[in-house]
C-alpha cells in the first residue's frame, strides 16, 4: 500500500517485499526479494510507484489509513455498477501495490519442464523434522517424495546453528 518498509525481512512468509525481477521476455512481477538468490547479473527493480520511488503519489494512503480500514473498497463502490470492471477495479488494483504483469505480446521466452510423480508419503519441507520424518518413512519401505521451498535442506538449522545429538545440522 504504498508505505516504506524496514530494512529487516525474512522468508516466504515476507508479503511485502516484492520487487521486479528480469527484464523483457524473462521479466517477472512480484517475486519475493527474501527468497530470491543473488548472483551476478540479476536485474531487479522496485516495483508499483509513480512518478517515482522517492516521490510516489500512492504514499498519501500513509496519511489516508486510519479512514481505509481492509476492505473498505468491498461497501464503498458498489454504485454505479457499470463503474467496476472500468473504473473502481483497475485503481484499487493499481493501489494494492503488486506489480505490473509482462506484455500480453511479449511471448515468455522460456521453457518449462513438468514430470508425474505417485509416491506413499510426500513431505512438506526439508528441515530437521521433514527429513527425519521422510527417513523414517523410506526405511519402512515407503516411496517417499520431499519437497522443499528453499535452495538448501534442514530448514531454519543451518541458519540458527545449534547442534542435534552433538552433531551441527
């Protein structure tokens, strides 16, 4: 909505430091910037402001807030109803602050591979406990599949530290 954030963000569950990555066929909207690996090249850019970042009109809702409480758009325009699809949706779209979608004619340039999988257990997440749990399940036999969010396993643990029967994580 507009508001400066804090410098501090961690993890997926992070809804408010969205920014753009890529440009032209490969440019994406809306990716998260805490779970997003640097590496060299990577364009990103801020994203839902106008004119520009430091002076940007949507910041006026900072002041406007106390009399926008969440939702106030679903009993506000309701009337005229012609007014919706043209008017009243695309400006609360455009204030909600996500990101501008590519080009309907800039073709997505690349390709993406897909695959089938049945298995007994499927696990939710790599850390400590999912990876126990996923071996667990294998030495009892079962076709076990992990999936996990991040580029590396066990979680928080790497992260945190710690140690688990005196071995590090």
């Amino acid at each position: 909505y507009h508001r400066p954030r804090g410098i501090v963000a961690s993890g997926v569950e992070e809804p408010n430091a969205l920014m753009n990555m890529g440009v032209g066929a490969r440019a994406e909207p809306n990716q998260r910037a805490t779970t997003t690996e640097l590496f060299d090249g990577l364009v990103a850019a801020s994203q839902n402001h106008w004119p520009s970042l430091e002076f940007d009109i949507g910041a006026v809702n900072t002041y406007l807030s106390r009399f926008l409480p969440a939702g106030f758009y679903y009993k506000m325009f309701l009337y005229p109803r012609a007014f919706w699809k043209h008017v009243y949706e695309p400006f609360i779209r455009q204030s909600a602050g996500l990101g501008r979608a590519p080009d309907a004619e800039t073709s997505d340039a690349d390709t993406y591979e897909h695959f089938h999988a049945t298995v007994d257990v499927l696990v939710v997440g790599g850390g400590v406990a999912g990876l126990q749990a996923a071996l667990s399940a294998g030495r009892a036999g079962a076709r076990v599949m992990v999936m996990e969010q991040t580029a590396h396993w066990g979680g928080r643990a790497p992260v945190d530290g710690g140690t688990i029967d005196g071995m590090a994580p």
